[in-house]
C-alpha cells in the first residue's frame, strides 16, 4: 500500500511568521484530513529572503494538531551540524512528545556557509555525521556509554533520555551522492530518495541499500521517495515556475 505525505518547505520572509505558522496548521490539517500519513520539515539557517521554521519545536507543536496514524518527520536535519549528544536529547524529546510518532530523517548537509556560520569544518561533515550516527544509536538505547571517536569523546556517560519507540525512530538518510546512499545502507532504517532522480537511479540506489540492510540482517522494507509537485493554471505554467524556483536552489 503506497502512503503519500507532503513536505513544508521554506516562505518567502514577505510573510511574516505569524502568517507562517497559521498557513501550516490549514496545511497540516488540510493533509490529515485527505488520508496523508506523513508531514515532514526540512532544515536550514541564516537562509537569507526564505524563511524555515525550525523542526524540532514545530514538530513538537503539530503532534497536538494531527491525528494518531500521521507521523512527524525531519526530512531533513543537517545532523554534522550538531553535537550527538544534543541531537539525541532533541529527537529523543520529540519522540516523547509526538508519543512515538517521529522518524527521523538526518543528511549530510550541502551549504558550506552553514557551517562556516556554526564553526564546523565543511569538509569533516561525512565524517562527522558517521560517527553521530553511531554514538546516538548508542545514547538511545544503552545505559552507559564510552566513546572514544575522531570528533567526539564520552567517558561512561549515563543517558538519562531515551525515545519511547524502540529500539529508535526510524531513521531516514536522505542523500545526492552515492556515499550518502551507501550511509543509509550501513546506518539508516530507510532511504529517503530526492526528488529529482531518475526511476533507472532509483533502482540502483535501492539495491545498494537492500545489500547493505542484507549485510546488516536487516528487511528492505517500503522506501520514501520524494516528488516535487507543482499546481497551476497549466502544464506550460507549472513548469515556467518550477523552473524559477529551482533556479534558486
């Protein structure tokens, strides 16, 4: 059974975020109430004339709005942007609130000035997001944890918070590149597959990810796949303005 969802994006800052924040809730509701299972937010800062709500504290505010059978998505964090234990806590407290209705779904990260703005080096983010990934597994499910890594250090740390799902949300890699798929093949729960690719790519992709869950014991289950969708008068000009905005991107 195929389930659709829709994706908040970014406003122009010409609305305010007040006006935002109700055109989300008519959205959102507007969604459930039409059979969507799945609302999702994606991440960025200091994004200059568009404007993003933050996921973690908007997604915690719609689970009082949505129905018990919609999930809440992060799709996606920019999750070499933070420190693991931070972004643990965060996902672990949404997954509380949302009373285990998150997935979360995390990449790598595209903009370099993003991370010039938070000090962290453009260039470590791969490696970064790997040992993350590892470490919040570790701090969702066990009791104390050591960790010695290339980027992060815990001495026999007790967790304090751990996510009502278990053993975790599940997790959504969403990636570009072939590295990225290969992540979510040795990590993640699900591939969350761009919107632009190909159909003969997406096959490609999902086979590296099959392997890899084979590889881990793990089923290949039911895989997002993102579609962009734009509505106007006529095909002609849909694809005049989805061409001017994806010019922008």
């Amino acid at each position: 059974m195929v389930q659709v969802g829709l994706l908040l994006s970014d406003v122009p800052k010409s609305v305010t975020p007040a006006q935002q924040f109700k055109d989300v809730l008519r959205i959102v509701e507007a969604a459930q109430n039409n059979g969507f299972t799945y609302i999702a937010i994606g991440q960025h800062f200091l994004y200059g004339e568009l404007r993003w709500l933050q996921p973690v504290p908007l997604l915690a505010r719609l689970a009082a709005e949505v129905d018990p059978h919609v999930k809440l998505v992060t799709q996606i964090m920019i999750a070499p942007l933070y420190h693991p234990v931070m972004l643990a806590e965060e996902i672990a407290t949404l997954d509380v609130v949302t009373e285990g209705r998150l997935v979360f779904g995390a990449g790598l990260g595209y903009r370099p000035e993003e991370f010039d703005y938070l000090d962290i080096p453009y260039k470590q983010r791969a490696g970064r997001f790997d040992e993350s990934l590892q470490l919040m597994k570790r701090l969702w499910t066990e009791d104390s944890v050591t960790h010695h890594g290339k980027y992060f250090h815990l001495d026999d740390v007790n967790p304090h918070l751990h996510p009502v799902q278990d053993p975790h949300p599940p997790i959504w890699i969403g990636a570009h590149a072939i590295p990225g798929v290969e992540r979510c093949a040795k990590y993640g729960d699900a591939y969350a597959c761009p919107p632009e690719t190909p159909m003969h790519e997406i096959a490609e992709r999902h086979a590296i990810v099959r392997d890899g869950f084979a590889a881990r014991g793990k089923a290949f289950t039911p895989q997002p796949l993102r579609r962009n969708c734009l509505v106007a008068d006529s095909r002609e000009e849909a694809i005049v303005e989805f061409a001017r905005v994806a010019q922008g991107r």
